[in-house]
C-alpha cells in the first residue's frame, strides 16, 4: 500500500504540523490558478498517478508556467497522459498545481525499517532532489536508531554535521525532521520519504518545505485506519483485478497485489514481502503479478483471494507459483486448502487447461497442507513439483521459470493430451 505525491501527502503532513508547498488538486478553477501563481510567482503541474509512479521528471512529466495560459496548456498535455516506466503502464487522471519554493538548498529524508540493522532507520543528504542511488555513499548517511526512544533531532544534527552540510540549513532540520517520525510511528508505516526537501528563506531563516511526498504502509497495522483514507487511492490501476483483490483488505491479512505484466506466463502466488521482493525480481517479464499474501489469512478470505488470481490468470499462464518462506504463524494447510479448492472450481466449471504447477513453502501444518495439494492435482491430472522449506527459494524460483520454459516449447501440448483437451 504506497502513496506519492503531496494531493494526499500535504493532508498527512498536516497531522504534524509539517510544512509543505501550497496545493491545488485538479478541480481548481481558473482563478485559484492565478492567484496561486501571483503568490509564488512559478507554479509546478504534476500529473496524478494511481500507487506509486515513479521516474515522472526524467520523462518530462512535470511542468511548470509563470501565467495562467501556459499552466492550462500544461494542464491540457497532462491531465490524461500515459507514463511508461519498466514494466509499468500508468495513465494519469487529474493533475495538480504546487506552488514554487525559492531555496538555495534541496534536501533527501527518508525514514524506513531496515533489514540490515533490524531497527528502524533514517537516511539523509544535503544533496536532494535526485534520486538517491545516483549519489555516492560519502554524501549519504544512514543512521539506525531505537524506536523505544524514537527518531530524536541530535541524529540529524550528527549525521548533517558528518556530511559538511551547511550550517545555517541543520537547525530548522532539527526542530521539524523529528516530526516525521511521529507521523511514520503512529500510523502504521514502513517507509516515508520527502524528495526534495526545499529549504525556503523566511524572516531571515529558512524553513523545510515538503515538495514531494512518499509513503507504504504496513496492512497488517491497523492504525493506518485511523487516517480514514480511501482504499481506492492504493490500487496502481483501475482494472477489475486490483478493484476486486483491494475489497479483501478488511482482513488483517494482506492481499496487495500489482499487475507486473499483463502478457506473463507465470502467475506467483507469494506470501510474505521477503519472497516477495525476491520473486519479483528472479521472475522478471514472466510474471503475471506481484503479490503478497501472507498474514495468516483464513480459508475464507484465501479462497477469495485464489479465485479471483486464477480467473484473471490462470487462461494465459503456463506455470502456477505457490510460493512463500518458512512461515511463523500461517497456516499452510488453510491457505493450501483455500487454493486446491479454488482451483478444482476452476477445473469443474469447464475451465481445465493445461498448468504446471511449482509449490514451495514452510511452516505450520505443513505436510498436512502439500498433501492436500498434492491429491487435488493428482485428481486433477496436473503435473507439479513440491519443495520443502529446506529448498533455497531462488533455485524455486530458477525451476518454476524452466517448467515455464518447458510449457512454451512442448509441455502444453503434452499436459492438453493427457487432460483430454484439443
């Protein structure tokens, strides 16, 4: 669940008192364009994308006027433009109008849970307003701190003073930067981040103003509630698949998804954002989606979950991926058998065709739950492979892309043959 821009940025920002560029959303009128280019002289207009889209500067999305003329002709390029990044395809629907911040000075904060220190951590550079893996690492600092004692203004202090940083920008960062932490602790996030942040010269001191706003978070903490914002802002698109899938996260156990590619062959359903991260990125342009599961779900919701996956996918994909760590508290036979179930429908309604299917996972009521899949595909006639959680996910991963491999050159005729289809 991820949001970008300040449309929703600035009204979480506020819950802090965090200062951020003033904002018009795109049913601004005319004139609140002009008096909002009269107050800050250059305004910015930025298109509006469902989930998180990135890379929107460098493919000249963001434009910018001094008159109201040239705002309504950016407008008019932007409103509805498509933006192509990787494998993702997005189309805008709106735009907003930011108000410019003058500032001699852009700075980076991001604060989220690091793995490797296993601690919360913030990450900071006076050298803002690009992306951060461009920058070398003598210009970054990343500093772990204790959330029992929470995100405190000397960590800014050092980690600016370490980086050279000018003086006169570090104490306006100290006194608000630790409002984030506030913002991130309470309401259930795993990541905030504010790229640039632009620091503006006000009665003779500066002041950090938020020019652009990114956030996840955590489904399964329930205080990101107490924001009341609506579910829809977290779906990347508006297919029928993510409207569906996004009307199942009333369960404490996720069901984010994100379609990947439309034309993929390998349909991996994934449980915890670990295996996650990893399939996504060994699958590549084979995967249909991008999907995390986990949460301990029960045969209810993971039933739902299974029919709507295998309606949307299962038609054009060779290779079905169950695929998840060692859980610690999800009960693999539940979550087993919600899927078997969902998939024998499939097969009952008319729907059979040929699939191979690749299982590996660990956990709770293991055994119970490979067996359960397992008679369902031997009375289904499909043909799997089972892995233990003593199997390294990765070499998982390289197997179910070469039963793909193996479906595309002649395992679909072969697996067709023997279920009888032409």
């Amino acid at each position: 669940m991820q949001l970008t821009g300040l449309l929703w940025g600035s009204r979480l920002l506020k819950y802090v008192d965090y200062p951020c560029a003033e904002l018009l959303g795109p049913g601004a009128t005319v004139d609140e364009i002009k008096g909002l280019i009269d107050r800050h002289k250059q305004i910015f207009i930025k298109p509006l994308f469902k989930g998180g889209v990135g890379k929107k500067g460098k493919s000249g999305l963001i434009g910018k006027a001094d008159n109201v003329q040239d705002a309504l002709k950016e407008k008019e390029r932007l409103y509805f433009v498509e933006h192509h990044f990787g494998n993702t395809h997005a189309k805008a629907e709106g735009v907003t109008y930011e108000g410019g911040v003058p500032a001699k000075y852009e700075v980076y904060v991001s604060i989220s849970d690091n793995t490797l220190f296993r601690a919360p951590a913030i990450t900071i550079t006076h050298h803002g307003g690009v992306d951060i893996e461009e920058l070398p690492p003598d210009k970054i600092k990343v500093i772990p701190f204790d959330p029992l004692t929470g995100f405190k203004g000397f960590i800014v202090s050092n980690a600016l003073r370490e980086l050279g940083a000018p003086a006169e920008i570090i104490s306006p960062l100290v006194q608000h930067l630790p409002k984030l932490w506030d913002l991130y602790h309470h309401y259930g996030m795993t990541m905030l981040e504010l790229n640039p942040i632009r620091m503006m010269p006000a009665g003779g001191r500066l002041i950090p103003v938020a020019c652009d706003f990114k956030c996840s978070f955590d489904i399964d903490d329930p205080n990101w509630k107490r924001l009341n914002l609506p579910l829809d802002v977290f779906a990347s698109d508006y297919s029928e698949f993510e409207q569906e899938i996004n009307q199942l996260r009333t369960y404490q156990g996720q069901s984010d998804v994100f379609v990947m590619n439309d034309k993929g062959t390998i349909t991996a359903m994934t449980f915890g954002g670990g295996a996650n991260a990893l399939v996504t990125e060994l699958l590549g342009d084979s995967a249909t989606i991008s999907s995390d599961f986990g949460g301990n779900p029960p045969y209810e919701k993971m039933k739902q979950v299974a029919d709507i996956c295998y309606k949307y996918w299962l038609p054009q994909s060779n290779v079905l991926f169950i695929i998840g760590g060692k859980a610690n508290n999800t009960d693999i036979y539940e979550t087993f058998r919600a899927m078997a179930d969902s998939l024998r429908t499939i097969f009952a309604s008319g729907h059979a065709k040929p699939l191979f299917v690749v299982i590996g996972r660990g956990g709770p009521n293991l055994i119970r739950g490979m067996s359960y899949m397992q008679d369902t595909l031997d009375a289904l006639g499909l043909p799997y492979r089972i892995f233990g959680h003593d199997s390294a996910m990765s070499e998982v991963v390289n197997y179910a892309k070469s039963a793909d491999e193996w479906m595309k050159k002649e395992g679909s005729k072969l697996v067709a043959q023997k279920l009888g289809l032409e």
